[in-house]
C-alpha cells in the first residue's frame, strides 16, 4: 500500500501498530508533522490529531475489532505543520492482522473543505488548540448561554441577559440592575480555587494563556450547573495590571453527567469484578482444600463422599462463571441508572 502512496503529494500515509504509534508514513504527511521535535516516526497518532477526534478513532477501531469489520471511514482534525492550528481531514483505516495475531492498521487520507459553514476569528491570545476548538463546538451545537464585561478596577460586571436569566435573576420583575451581578460570586465553592488559579494565569501571562475553564455555576435556585468558560483581558493598563476583561459561558452539563456516568459504570464494574472474583476463588479454594485431604489408601464411600463435594463445588462455581459472563454481556447504562435511583451504587 505504501509504494502506491509513497510520491503522493495529495494522500498521506500511516502504519500504526494496536495501541496508535506510528511505525511508518510517507513523506506527504511527514511534512506536515514538523511541529513534532522528534518527527513522526514513534509518536502517537493522538499527537498529530485533535483529542475528541483521536477518541473516535479509538471507539470505531474497537468496534470494527468486535463486529470482525476490517475498514472504517473516519474525518478528523489534524495539526498543521506549523502546529498553529487544526483542518479537516479524511481517513480510510484497514485492519490487517499478523501472523502472531497482532493487528495493525493502515490509514489513508487526504485533506478536504471545512465541515461547516461558519467561520470564527479567534483572538490570537487564543493559542490553545484544543480550546479554539472546544469553542467553536460549542458556538456550532448551539450551547453558549451568554457574554459578560467584567470591569475588574470597578468591581462591577455587565451580564447578557440570557446569562442574568441562568444565573436566577429577572431584571424585568426586580428591577435589579444587571451590574451589580457578578459572575465569579455564582462560582462554586469547590472549583473557586480552581477558576482564581487560571485566572492569575491569564494575568501573569498577560493574556499570553486564555482563560479556558470548566467549573460549577450555582445558581439562585441552588442548581448547579456545569459550564465552560472563556474570557480575556481586553484592556490593560500601564503597568501591565488586568482592567477589564470579556467571556462567555457554555452549558456542558449534558456532556458532565454523560462522563460521570461513565466513571460510575466504570466503577460498578470494578466492584462487580471483585465481588465475583471473590466468589469464584473461595469455591476454587474450597475444591483445591477437598482434594488435599483426600486420601488415596481410604475406602472408596469416604473417597465417593469427597468426589460428591468436589462436584457440588465445581457446579457452583460453574454457575458463577456463567453468571459473570451473563453479567458482562448483558451489563449497559440503563441498568446502571436504574441501580444508581435504587442506591445501590
């Protein structure tokens, strides 16, 4: 496959072993990875990738591997050469097993148009890739929930009106002025410390590292509510100090409850797997500690009467072994809720 994409200057190439490094490429896509100090060659494919699309890529590769699929399609955002930035990319990966069972894969791809019709200008203060990109995710899925001005020598902030709304307040009902809300004081307790670090980074930097944060907003109807924010300074003064700052808010609490989710499924399983385990290896135990108190010069009832053990153990540990494969087979998020509402988790 390589000598046919060896000269090409429109495809690139990759050969990636089972856990995403890069065994092989051609020059094409070589070139387009300088931003990587010890080149291509040993490296992730995560590295060359942005991380959510990376993740995609992990997901259909298990599942081509489960349902015995040997090609997937996948488009991705890869880094520039020059690391500045992500464009759009396809891919088609075939699974090729070796003859020591390992598999590896080959990707194909090739550069193409923008998947959307939009276009934001970020500030160039903006120099985190992965949060250009989780802002522009956030403007396409249409979860920004509003802008602020926080006028930081004043104390004194400026709200949308959607984001007065969220945080509790009606301006039309009581007459409270949207200035005297301020944004940080709706911050959770828990990730105050958190949002005043990156803060004082944003600061220190002078603006050098954005504002780019997912914290708790807590409401006045005591809900929290889960939230990525971004802001900047956007005037400072003379000796470099912070005075007025511009952000906005988006709700991620969909994708928080989806990952917490996730880690308790994932923490369920941990316990189930203990639990069986557990019980699997007393019933082992119990048969290994039969058969060393068997005697062989004994008479054959008492030797029947431990054989009749042994086989009530082994049974018993069989419908243990095959409840945990049900167990494993049939386990999904659904009954992972339903034991979460009933406290069982």
């Amino acid at each position: 496959m390589k000598n046919i994409f060896h000269n090409s200057d429109y495809f690139y190439f990759i050969h990636l072993d089972g856990d995403g490094i890069v065994l092989d490429s051609n020059k094409h896509l070589e070139k387009q990875c300088l931003f990587l100090k010890n080149g291509i060659l040993g490296t992730s494919f995560s590295e060359l990738a942005y991380y959510k699309d990376f993740s995609t890529f992990e997901f259909l590769l298990k599942k081509s591997l489960e349902e015995g699929e040997r090609k997937f399609v996948l488009d991705l955002r890869k880094v520039k050469s020059d690391g500045s930035d992500f464009y759009w990319t396809r891919w088609e990966f075939s699974i090729i097993t070796e003859k020591n069972n390992e598999f590896h894969v080959y990707g194909v791809g090739h550069k193409i148009s923008s998947k959307n019709e939009k276009i934001v200008e970020f500030p160039e203060t903006v120099n985190d890739l992965h949060a250009k990109n989780d802002l522009m995710e956030g403007l396409l899925e249409d979860n920004l929930i509003g802008f602020w001005i926080w006028d930081i020598t004043k104390q004194s902030d400026n709200l949308s009106l959607s984001l007065s709304e969220m945080f509790g307040y009606n301006p039309y009902l009581n007459g409270k002025s949207q200035k005297n809300v301020k944004w940080k004081k709706h911050v959770h307790s828990s990730d105050k410390a958190k949002v005043e670090a990156e803060l004082k980074a944003h600061f220190e930097s002078l603006g050098k590292n954005p504002f780019h944060s997912e914290f708790r907003i807590k409401n006045r109807h005591k809900k929290d509510i889960w939230v990525l924010g971004y802001g900047k300074v956007i005037r400072w003064g003379k000796l470099g100090e912070p005075l007025v700052m511009a952000g906005c808010f988006f709700d991620i609490s969909e994708r928080k409850k989806s990952e917490n989710l996730i880690q308790k499924q994932s923490q369920y399983l941990k316990t189930v797997t203990f639990n069986q385990s557990h019980l699997m290896r007393s019933k082992l135990a119990n048969i290994i500690g039969i058969l060393e108190i068997i005697d062989p010069k004994s008479p054959p009832i008492e030797t029947a009467h431990f054989l009749k053990m042994i086989k009530t153990e082994a049974k018993k540990l069989d419908e243990e072994l095959r409840k945990s494969i049900s167990d494993s087979n049939s386990f999904d998020l659904n009954p992972l809720v339903g034991r979460e509402s009933a406290g069982l988790i």
